[in-house]
C-alpha cells in the first residue's frame, strides 16, 4: 500500500504591525489623568510640609509605608 500527499494551500500569511501610537483624544485623557495626579501629589506635598509629626510611631509607619 502507498500513500500520497498532496501540499494545498489554503490562505496567505500577512503582517501586521502596530506602532504603538494612540488617537489624539486618548492621548488628550491620558493628559488631563496626569494633570489631576500631580495637582494632588503637589497638595498631598503643602499639607504635609504644614503638619508636624509629634509621635515617631506615626513618622515611622508612614516612612515604612512609602519607602518599604
């Protein structure tokens, strides 16, 4: 018995590429998202410089929190 094969094709490859670019109004979002963080990082920053740490647990815990 023998057996034969026969090579069919059926569709082409195509390439498809993505530059990574994003349309202007998400770019515009993205934008305005980083505005509004920065403006509370910069109040989040006033208030803290205008308290004062009186017990070193609460200096400590938040140190740990944001450099651990």
């Amino acid at each position: 018995m023998e057996t034969y094969t026969e090579d069919v094709i059926v569709g082409t490859w195509t390439r498809t590429a993505f530059s990574g670019a994003l349309p202007a109004r998400r770019v515009n979002e993205l934008r305005e998202r980083v505005a509004k963080l920065q403006a509370a990082i910069k109040f989040a920053r006033e208030e803290a410089n205008g308290a004062e740490v009186t017990d070193r647990k609460v200096g400590e815990a938040v140190f740990g929190y944001l450099f651990a």
